[in-house]
C-alpha cells in the first residue's frame, strides 16, 4: 500500500469501534516482535517480569502520561527538553490535528509518509484474519511502537488514548507514570463519578514504578494514592507550579504541566541542565493549546468541560474583559452544556459550523442546547468551518476558535491553506 491507501485502510478499522483492553495489543506487539527486552513491552507475564526493575537499571525511559487534560502539553514539554538535552526521543500522542503522522514523532520530526505505509502494510498482513480484529488506536499504537525501536529512541513518551487501565499504551512497562488532572470526560467508558474515572487513570501505575501526579480533586487523590500503596510505586504529587523560566506554551495551568513534566523527567533520572530546561520550555511547540493565530484569532481544543473553564480563565488572563465571537463545534458525547456555560463568560456570539467528524453534534441541536444553557445568548449556525471563520473575519474583534480538536485541526487546516486529516487520505 502507498501512503494513502494505507491510512484509507487504517480509517475503515474505525468501524471495529473503541475496545479497551490489552489482549489485542499485546498479541500484535508480540506478533511484531517488538524487542520486549529493549522496550520493556509484552504480555502481561513479561510485564511483571521487569516491573521490579528500578529506572536506573531499565535502558529505555519509557514516559507514561494519563489525565483529563494537559496530558499532551506535558508530553510536548518533555519531549522538547529532553531534545535540547540531546536526548533521542520518540513521541506518540493522539488525535492528529491535521495530519496522520503527526502522532508518531522522532525528535520533533513526524514520521514520513513511506514509514507509515510500510508499517501499516505489515500490520495489515500480520493481522488480516484476526478475530477480534484490533481498533483503530491499537493499531496505530503499535505503528508508533514499531517505528520507535526501528529508530532506536531512548525516551519514549506516550498519551493515552482514554483512560489508562485498559488503554493499549498500557501494554508497556513505563519507567514512570505521570496523572494530570482528572475531570469528567468520556464517561460513557470510564464511569460517571470522578472515583471512577480516577480508577481507569491510576490504572497506569506499575508496580514499583515512580508515579508523578498534578494536583487533584479529593476523591482522585484518594484513589491515586491507594493504587500507588497497592503496587508499592512511590508518589509525588507536585503542587507548585514552574516559575524557574518562561514557557512558550500560554496560561496559568501550563505552569503546573511544566512542574509536572519536570518532575517526570527528575523521577526518572534523566540528565537535563538547567539550560536544556529553560530552552526545551520556552521552544515548545503544541498547536490548538490557546494558539495565537494571529492578532485576532485564538485557536484552543477545549474539549471538555474542564477544558473550557481553563480555556476561559487563559482568555482572561491574555485579554481581560475583553471578548470574542466564539467559533464553536463539539462532539456527541460531550457535556455541551457546561462547556458553552464556560465559554458564554468570555464570548458575545456562538457561530456553530457544520464540521467533518461523523461523531459531531449537529449545529441545529448545539443551538437548542445554548438556547437551554444560556437563554438569549446570540448564536447562529453556518454550513462550514470555512464560512463560519470568513463572517466572523468579516464581523471585527477577537475570534476563539474551540470546543473540540477535530474542529481545531479542520480550522488550522482551511488557516493554513492545507488538506485536512479527512482530504489527506483521500487525494
């Protein structure tokens, strides 16, 4: 398969729908052979098998990061001072914004197009009479994996999809287990109390693994800490934000992201100066986090009802009371209510475009929603994320682009004058 074939296939696995567990993906790493020794991955057994071994002793660091949100900003953070420390890294994070390969990243740079044809051709051959026949994020999870050995990292840095317990990252033994905070998301998987949702998180500390936590609700806390006594993996929660140096990345929250990647990076024994610190945090890059687009165009994928208060207080702090015509698409399953309650604080007008996701939530239903949520707030509804950002343009004053990162990369996207992720696989 060329480049193209191969994400068409990748994308029609998505019918096979989400399935956690790590049977599946244990059984393609294996059928892969990934060097379990080197990368510390495998079955269950030889998971167990290495999980005694202190950091100090494991070749490869293997960062492990879970959360609600943040998870990506302290991943790109990571990442971005372990390079400026010449350290050789592989990054795996999820979803794309715009391109595929923007998942799988070696030192800053995405995996190239005949990588990913290549690796899903041999996955697709490996596993074409499988049944349960592996999803969509295992599959690439196993690509990322793949592509890493080949290029010989030595830090691999890896977001969950969802979750954690059941997540196919967590068919790896990490050297480290970072929680950002936990909030309501995904609850149709991960329950509907934080407790429950905490549980699924936590379900990423290994057995005597280090465990690096932000702060946390009460009810998280308690269950991060009993899971931690229960595998005898020593914990830190950090609790004060980084204000050594500046960071490239805006808001308030990010300092507490840096304190906690910083952490990380110390739980594991990784050699960074204070030089590489400072250049790795004020060079990191990670689009659809309160980009600027330009003077008047604000980009963030607050996805979440978390994510939108935190989205809020940031405006606050770059513009004041200043507001802004408030781009806004979101998907099925999310509370759409408490996030346009979030947002309705910082915005004067909803404009709700039809986007390309088949998982969206239609612009007619988001509008009775505002209309319940926010009596009288002005909304209006466009076809296209291209029109709907051409009348804002037309209309003056600042424009927040948000609600979910499908809507964010469609947007960077049509900014940018490029394919989105959907015309990718179909040139």
């Amino acid at each position: 398969m060329n480049y193209r074939e191969a994400l068409a296939w990748l994308y029609a696995t998505q019918r096979f729908g989400i399935k956690l567990g790590l049977e599946n993906i244990e059984r393609l790493l294996h059928s892969l052979s990934i060097d379990f020794a080197r990368l510390n991955l495998g079955s269950a057994r030889a998971s167990r098998a290495v999980s005694g071994a202190s950091p100090e002793t494991i070749p490869f660091r293997i960062i492990h990061v879970a959360g609600t949100n943040g998870k990506g900003s302290v991943c790109a953070m990571i990442d971005a001072v372990a390079r400026a420390a010449g350290h050789r890294t592989g990054l795996f994070t999820s979803p794309h914004l715009i391109s595929f390969r923007e998942r799988i990243r070696v030192n800053g740079r995405e995996i190239s197009e005949d990588e990913v044809a290549y690796g899903l051709s041999k996955i697709r051959v490996r596993i074409r009479d499988w049944d349960p026949h592996p999803t969509f994020f295992e599959i690439t999870t196993a690509l990322a994996l793949q592509h890493f050995q080949k290029t010989r990292c030595e830090i691999l840095l890896l977001e969950t999809g969802m979750g954690g317990r059941l997540d196919a990252t967590n068919a790896v033994q990490s050297s480290v287990s970072v929680i950002t905070p936990i909030d309501f998301d995904h609850e149709k998987w991960l329950g509907h109390s934080i407790a429950e949702i905490a549980k699924e998180k936590a379900g990423i500390v290994k057995p005597r693994t280090p465990v690096v936590s932000a702060p946390q609700r009460p009810e998280a806390e308690a269950i991060i800490r009993q899971r931690a006594e229960e595998c005898d993996a020593p914990l830190q929660f950090v609790n004060e934000p980084w204000t050594k140096t500046k960071i490239a990345l805006h808001g308030e929250h990010q300092k507490m992201n840096a304190a906690v990647a910083i952490a990380a990076i110390k739980a594991v024994t990784i050699q960074v100066s204070d030089d590489a610190v400072a250049s790795g945090l004020w060079s990191v890059e990670w689009p659809a986090r309160f980009q600027a687009w330009n003077d008047r165009i604000v980009i963030d994928g607050a996805h979440n009802p978390a994510g939108a208060r935190i989205l809020a207080q940031t405006w606050r702090e770059q513009f004041g009371n200043e507001r802004a015509t408030i781009l806004l698409a979101l998907l099925r399953d999310k509370n759409a209510a408490e996030i346009v309650q979030a947002l309705s604080a910082i915005g004067t007008k909803f404009v709700l475009p039809q986007i390309r996701s088949e998982r969206a939530l239609p612009p007619n239903e988001l509008a009775q929603i505002i209309s319940s949520a926010t009596p009288s707030f002005p909304y209006s509804t466009t076809p296209s994320v291209a029109e709907a950002i051409s009348s804002a343009q037309r209309t003056g004053g600042r424009i927040l682009i948000t609600g979910s990162l499908h809507f964010a990369g469609e947007a960077l996207a049509f900014l940018r004058g490029e394919p989105n992720a959907l015309e990718e696989c179909a040139q």
